[in-house]
C-alpha cells in the first residue's frame, strides 16, 4: 500500500496501534473450533506483530504471514521464538507480495480488506485471486456499518451488500455474521466495535 497510506512502523512506534490486542482473535478461534478447516498451508495478510500467527502455529497450522511494517514483523518474530514456534514472516506491501509458493488452502486476515477496499479493491482481488487456493477458505473480519454512534475512532466500515458485491466475484459467500471485535484501548476508552466475520471459498476457475 503506498501513496497516503499511514506509515504503519510509527504507529507500533507509537503503540498507536488499537487493533493490536496481544490476545489471539477470539472470532478466529471460534471458526476454527466450528469449521473443518485443514490444519495445513495458511496465509495471515496483515499479521501485525503476530499474534495470530503464532496462535495458528501453536495450533498445528504451516503459516505464512505479510505485513507492511518492518516493526510489526520483527516484534512477530520475537514472539514466534519466545514461542518455540516456525512462522515465515514476510516485511511486504499485500498489493505486491513475493513469491510465496503457490495458493493457500487457508487465507485470514483481519483488517486487511476494508481497510484496502477504500483505495485500490482491485489491487487486493487480484493478490487475494493469486494466493487463495480455489476451493479453500478465506475468512476475513471487518468493520461493520451498523454500528451505532461510531465517533471518530474505530476500524474503517463496510456494509453487508459492499462485503457481498466486492467479494464474490471471487468468493462464494459460506457465511456472513455480526460480531463484536475483542476488547481494544483506543484514546483512552475501552471498546469493542461492531464488526463483520465474513466467510468465504474461493470459487473454482471457470472451465
């Protein structure tokens, strides 16, 4: 992501980074818990400084993690080997990944589509098309435009029928549910924003 974009290293810098709970995804471990999804190849688009990768290791998964942040991605290897555990972990604007050896059964990200949405939905359709296995799964967790009194703070908002009309052409919607995010700090108040847990599988290739 360039142009305007934040610069995301001063904002771990900073600890202005509200998202970034420490604890692993609550809603991630519930699909997990719920989906018979194979513990195998994953790929975490925006992994922050890691949390959710190191959990998705712990729990026997093969993960491959980006972020844009340098900062973000040496405190995510500082948690993997406080961990004991292997994640590849990748410095690397999404919109021009490297190589990462082919699609992945399992794609997550939380964050990443609605915040890219807004300035290049193109760019991200055409990474997640290249590294989201047809048939597998992507689960993404966005913010939500029915929230109530938002204020100023808190994730970008998506509506249902944005989440639907933007991914689809890809992805088959699996399941679509409201949620809360887990618990952050952000100017000083404690929250939890409405959000979305969209799930999908990647559509086979016609023909």
């Amino acid at each position: 992501m360039s142009g305007e974009s934040p610069d995301w290293d001063e904002r771990y810098a900073q600890q202005n980074a509200p998202w970034d709970t420490g604890r692993p995804s609550s809603e991630l471990q519930r699909i997990l818990r719920e989906r018979d999804i194979p513990h195998g190849r994953v790929l975490e688009l925006g992994c922050g400084t890691g949390t959710n990768a190191v959990f998705l290791a712990q729990e026997g998964f093969d993960v491959t993690a980006l972020d844009i942040s340098t900062l973000a991605i040496e405190r995510a290897r500082a948690k993997a080997d406080e961990a004991g555990v292997s994640v590849r972990l990748l410095a690397s604007d999404l919109l021009d990944p490297p190589d990462l050896g082919g699609p992945f059964p399992f794609v997550f990200d939380r964050g990443m589509y609605h915040t890219v949405r807004r300035d290049n939905l193109e760019g991200f359709l055409d990474t997640l098309s290249r590294v989201a296995a047809p048939g597998g799964t992507y689960l993404t967790l966005a913010g939500n435009a029915n929230e109530i009194c938002p204020g100023e703070a808190g994730p970008p908002r998506v509506s249902a029928e944005e989440i639907c009309r933007e991914l689809t052409p890809l992805m088959e919607l699996v399941q679509l549910r409201e949620i809360r995010f887990d618990e952050t700090l952000s100017h000083g108040k404690r929250r939890r924003a409405l959000a979305w847990s969209a799930l999908f599988r990647r559509k086979q290739p016609a023909g």
